[in-house]
C-alpha cells in the first residue's frame, strides 16, 4: 500500500504520513493537501513530520541544519565545505564554516 504525507498548505512542511489507498481517497476522506511519498525510490526521500516537500523537485527535504548548507538536486543539505574523510568524529561549526576534530578521549 502506498504512503502518502499531508502538507501545511503554506508552508509545505508535512503534517503526517499514512498508508492509503490513493491520493484521491487521502483528499475526499480526510481532506487537506497530500503527496505520495516513496521509502523505496533511489532519489526521492521519504516523508516525515516536519519535513518540506519541493514541488520543483517532487522530494521532501529534512529540516535545515545550519544556515549556511544548501540543497543538493536529491533534497539533501550540503554543507559549503565538505566533511573530511577518514575514520574521525567532526562537527560543523556554523560561525567559523568549518568542520572541527571531536575529541574522543575527554
């Protein structure tokens, strides 16, 4: 059965998900502004409360973590420096726009 999210009709944010018959019965039944979501499609993000639905992208997005990421073409935030790779713990400080080294021993 396919899932569908209802949206904040202003704000696009998603109110709730549910599994339905289709997005006519969500409309008629329950009323409000609904969007199939999809948990199993490369590309598109599954929906969840407090998330944002992109009509020019047809994907929900998480919630903005910091001010300076931007949204990639799949709805994911980027941050303007990417994380560094390897085995370490690093946080994003929004201040410096930068990534800092998380000290595991203290």
């Amino acid at each position: 059965m396919p899932y569908f999210a209802e949206l904040n009709n202003k704000t696009k944010k998603v109110l709730r998900v549910i599994a339905a018959k289709s997005k006519l019965w969500c409309e008629y039944e329950l009323d409000g502004i609904w969007y199939v979501t999809y948990y199993d499609t490369p590309g598109k993000n599954y929906a969840g409360i407090g998330m944002t639905y992109h009509p020019d992208k047809e994907n929900f997005s998480s919630p903005q973590p910091y001010p300076s990421w931007t949204l990639d073409e799949e709805c994911i935030w980027q941050p303007p420096v990417p994380r560094p790779e390897g085995d370490g713990s690093y946080t994003w400080n929004e201040e410096s726009k930068s990534w800092e080294e998380n000290d595991l021993l203290t």
